[in-house]
C-alpha cells in the first residue's frame, strides 16, 4: 500500500488507489466448475424454464428456501419489484398504503403499478427504518388499507410493533424485506412477518439467481392466488380467483444459481460479518464518520456498510467524500438519494402534505453512503478505503478548492 500523502489521493492528481472498480453488493461467484456442471445437468435434462409442471431445480429451490426462510410457502419470482406488484394485487389492497420514503424506488413503484397511493412516513433517524409515531399518526387520520413496511441494510423495522399497530388499525401488513435475506428477528427468521415478505435474488444480493426473487408466506391462499399469477394457464384447474397474470418465474439457470449461493450463504455472511468489523474497527478514529449497524435483528447477513457522514466532524460532506472516494474507483452509493417522495410520479402523492413533513428521511438522504462489502472486498481494500477517507480528512481544503474552483 502507498504511503499517507494528501497529494497521493485521486482528486487532487495522484493515481487512483484501485485500478478496478469496487461496487457495492455482494457479487459472490460460485467455483466456475460448479457452474459447468450445473450447467451440464440443464442440458442433459433440456429444461430450461417452469412450464405447468415446475422444472427441478426451481422445485428444489423453493423447497430449499421454505426450509431456510422456515416458512410454508415460497414462491420464486422473476425479481423483487414484481413481487411487490404481485402481492399488493393477491393481498387486494387499495385506496392509500403507509411505506417510507427512505426505500428503493421500486418498494413504491409496486403500489402505483396497482393504482395505490403511497403515503410516505417517516423512519427514526438513527435506526434508518419507520419511525412507529408517525405510522400511528398516518393511521389514526387516514383511511388506509395496507402498511408496507421495509427492512433495509441486513437489519430490520420495529416489526412486531407494527403488527400490534396493522392489527389495532385493522388493516393489512406485509414487508419488502429484499435485503434482509438471511436476517433474523429475535431468532425468527424474516418472511414470517406480516401477511407476506418479499426478497431479492438481484446480483448485489447475499442470495442470488443473477436476477430473481421470493415472495414468502405462512398463509397458503394467498400463496396459491400468487402461484396461479405466477404465468397464464387457462387449462389450470385452479379454483383460485385472479383476473391478472405475469410471466414471472425464475428459469432452471436462474434456480441453479440460486441453489449455489445458499449452499454459501452462511460463509458469505460469516465473511462478511468480520468485513464489516474491520470497517467499524478502522472508521471509528474518523470524526464524524458513523456506521448504522444492521438494527432489529438478532442475525443479519451484513451485506450493507451504511456510514452515516457528519460534516460538522468530518469537515467534509457525504457528497464530497462520495467524489473523493469515486476518483479512487471505490463505487460507494448515495443510497437513497432524493428519496422516493421527491421523486416524479411520488413528489405529487402526499395524501396530505401536513401528514409528515418526513425530516428524517431528508436528513438521512443528504448524509448516508453505503460502503463496498462482500464478495468482491477484503482486508486490505478496506484498510485503503479507510486510508483514503482519513486522508481527505486531512486535506479537506485542498478537496474543496479542487472540487468548488
Ligand atoms: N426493495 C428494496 C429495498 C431493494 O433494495 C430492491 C433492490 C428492491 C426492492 C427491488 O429488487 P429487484 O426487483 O431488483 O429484485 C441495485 C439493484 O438493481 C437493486 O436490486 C437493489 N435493490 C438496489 C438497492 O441496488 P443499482 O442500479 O444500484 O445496481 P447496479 O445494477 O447499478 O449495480 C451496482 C454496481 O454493481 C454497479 O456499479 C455495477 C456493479 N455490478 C452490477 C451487476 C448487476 C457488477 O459489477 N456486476 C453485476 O452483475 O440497483
């Protein structure tokens, strides 16, 4: 590794620290050879994709994930978003549903593809995740359907106190918990929450299908109105009744890949947990520097590094330490940045602007970068990383200069 000097950083002329892109997200690569073989068996078989009958390897990976989620139904979809959109039609929601603003946009795409209106709470701003007064404060002035609630960064909401709120309010409760694959809640596994929990196999996941996703569910009539949307077949003799239908499976590739990766779920989330030590280890001499640790589990599959940038500390803001860190190729991302609620079509859908006035969220939005872990980060990336960081600590003039002049 290079020697401390201001000058070495990117943005002030040096060369940058690392030669290849580092992104965020897990990106764990199975032994090629592994591929091969499951590649191999596919070709053999010559089955591709579910048709009526469910390929093997997709059977085998819902059986797999019941068994890991510990719930009774899975159900294996083309990737999360469509999930979302699946579940909010099978749950019949309408009217308005609670979700926060501090979400990935597709959480609220789901409900505007179903012609729901969003109404975006506010989250606590230390835990990231809904902030349970201003879920109360929603429901006790609104007419409203559905909570979707969000589990975000390997950690999870205040879930079971938003169960005791959806049941005294009387109105239904699901999570989009995409990137709480693996994550625990008071030694419960996430997907036995609410009426359904959705995840996503994306690449960036801890369990990936390349792109792909599960909606988990304990309640089987919902899960066989969701297998019947799952792709059209008018000769089915189904009993269940739904007027919209997708394709939206997961092909035998996508399964294979999938089966490998939770195969190495435990060891890719062991990895990552002492990844994610070391990041607590090193940043804690920065001021103003303060990782949000997975919150509300018991296990989490630390897929996430979320520092929250205090420029009053740091001296920098998160904008500029994020630009000082993308000239070293370190991929680092303004997760979520605007929130959804500024974002067309949402930025016109506040119910009732006076609901929230969703703070938090905005705060978070202007102070939040999620650091590289995973798969493709280890040791010494980190001990750079952070050698960059304390550097531009340093220097925060010559930064400011070179970035402002
Ligand atoms: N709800 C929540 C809370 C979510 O976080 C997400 C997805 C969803 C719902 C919807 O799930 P899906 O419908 O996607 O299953 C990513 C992912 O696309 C998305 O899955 C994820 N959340 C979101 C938070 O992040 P991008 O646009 O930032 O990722 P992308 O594709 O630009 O990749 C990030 C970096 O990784 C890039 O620098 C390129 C690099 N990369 C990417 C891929 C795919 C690679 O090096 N190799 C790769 O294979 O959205």
């Amino acid at each position: 590794m290079r020697k401390g000097k201001i000058d070495e950083l990117s943005i002030l002329g040096g060369t940058p620290y690392f030669t290849e892109p580092v992104p965020v997200g897990q990106f764990y690569m199975p032994e090629y050879s592994r591929y091969e073989s499951a590649l191999r068996d596919i070709f053999d078989r010559r089955h591709y994709t579910s048709q009526r009958e469910q390929g093997p390897l997709i059977k085998q990976l819902e059986a797999r994930l019941s068994e890991f989620f510990q719930v009774k139904n899975v159900i294996c979809v083309s990737n999360a978003t469509l999930g979302l959109i699946m579940l909010a039609e099978a749950m019949g929601l309408t009217g308005n549903v609670i979700v926060p603003s501090w979400t990935f946009i597709a959480t609220a795409q789901s409900l505007y593809w179903n012609k729901i209106t969003p109404v975006f709470c506010d989250i606590d701003i230390d835990s990231q995740h809904m902030a349970l007064d201003d879920v109360e404060h929603i429901l006790s002035r609104n007419a409203i359907s559905g909570i979707l609630g969000v589990n975000l960064w390997g950690g999870a909401a205040e879930v079971e106190q938003i169960e005791l709120l959806a049941h005294q309010y009387g109105v239904q409760l699901y999570f989009d918990s995409a990137q709480a694959v693996g994550c625990e809640i008071n030694d419960r596994k996430v997907g036995n929450f609410g009426r359904a929990e959705v995840f996503s196999f994306h690449a960036t996941k801890i369990i990936t299908a390349t792109e792909g996703g599960a909606i988990a569910t304990n309640d089987d009539e919902l899960a066989d109105k969701l297998r019947a949307m799952i792709y059209y077949d008018f000769k089915s003799p189904r009993n269940v009744k739904i007027s919209k239908t997708f394709t939206a499976r997961l092909s035998e590739i996508q399964a294979a890949i999938a089966l490998m990766s939770l195969d190495d779920f435990e060891n890719n989330r062991l990895n990552n947990k002492k990844l994610h030590d070391y990041y607590i280890d090193l940043l804690r001499s920065i001021p103003g520097f303060k990782i949000v640790s997975p919150q509300g589990v018991s296990k989490s599959n630390y897929t996430y590094c979320v520092i929250r940038v205090d420029e009053s500390e740091f001296g920098l803001s998160r904008d500029e330490i994020w630009h000082v860190l993308r000239a070293e190729n370190v991929l680092a991302r303004r997760y979520f940045n605007p929130p959804i609620h500024q974002v067309e079509p949402f930025s016109n859908y506040q119910v009732d602007a006076s609901l929230t006035k969703l703070g938090n969220t905005m705060k978070a939005s202007q102070t939040t970068l999620q650091l590289p872990i995973g798969a493709r980060v280890d040791r010494v990336a980190i001990e750079k990383i952070h050698q960059i960081i304390q550097l531009a600590y340093n220097d925060q003039i010559a930064i400011k200069n070179r970035l402002y002049h």
